[in-house]
C-alpha cells in the first residue's frame, strides 16, 4: 500500500483547521458561560483604594520591632500611689505597676504574697488621669492582684 504525499498533507490540513476552529469554538462557550465570573475575578483583583486598608508594614529591624511594642503598648501600663496628691501631683514613687485588662476599667498587677493584697483608697494613674481603686480581688495561685476603677475606654 503505497501513501500518496497528497493524501497526508490534506488530513495534516484538516486536523490543524479542525483543532483550531474547535479551540476558537470552546473558548467562545467558556467566555460566555463564565462571563459573570470573569467579571467578579477583576473586582476582587482590582487595586487597593484610598478607603481599603491597606497591607501592615512589618518592622526592618530588632529595634524597629522595640520600638512599635512600646508605643502600642505604654499606654496601658499604669501606675498606682497611696495617699492624697499635693498641689504639683504624687511626689512620691507609685506603690505599684500594673496593665489596663479591659477597657471598663480592670487592671492587673503582681502582687507578692506577703503584701497587702488591699489597695482600696489608692488611685490608679492611667494617662495622666487619676482613678480610685472600687474594688480588688488577689489570686494565690497566679500571685496576681486585680483591681477595678470607675472608668471606661481605658487603653488595652
């Protein structure tokens, strides 16, 4: 059986143009059938706006990384002093330091078993801003001492 060129160069012709127009055709019935898709896909690729948040930058060094624990977190530090303040403020050093827990107002500290676990009558410094102790409670087994003031938006 002897081939003729002819005949394979025509069915090489045929398979390209078949392949190609049933590609065209397939891409043509995706297009449309994911149209509504394609149309979601290029909303949420889209670039960030002005009213979007935008991607945190992360700290380039050990300091860097310090330094933003620091300002995110001294506010909530606080501290606390017995006694009556004089005319330019407590002169004297604070009994105790402790953290803002919760923004109504619990603060917790370390408190060593031998010490007084009492500190209603104290005030607590948060921002400048002076709070009375309404409440505390000691837990033995962490040997933490938490107090309530009478405050609400306290910085965590």
């Amino acid at each position: 059986m002897k081939q003729n060129w002819n005949t394979t160069f025509y069915t090489i012709v045929i398979a390209f143009v078949l392949g190609g127009a049933s590609g065209v055709l397939g891409t043509a019935w995706t297009s449309s059938y994911l149209s509504d898709y394609a149309v979601q896909l290029t909303e949420l690729t889209a670039p960030l706006r002005l009213t979007q948040e935008r991607p945190r930058n992360f700290p380039s060094s050990y300091k860097d990384a310090v330094d933003r624990l620091v300002e995110s977190s001294l506010p909530s530090i606080v501290e606390i002093y017995q006694g009556q303040p004089g005319p330019l403020g407590y002169l004297q050093a604070p009994i105790q330091t402790g953290i803002v827990l919760t923004t109504d107002g619990w603060i917790a500290m370390y408190s060593e078993p031998t010490q007084s676990h009492t500190l209603i009558g104290a005030e607590v410094a948060v921002n400048g801003k002076l709070y009375p102790i309404v409440e505390n409670v000691y837990d033995a087994n962490t040997q933490m001492l938490f107090v309530k003031v009478e405050a609400n938006d306290l910085p965590v």
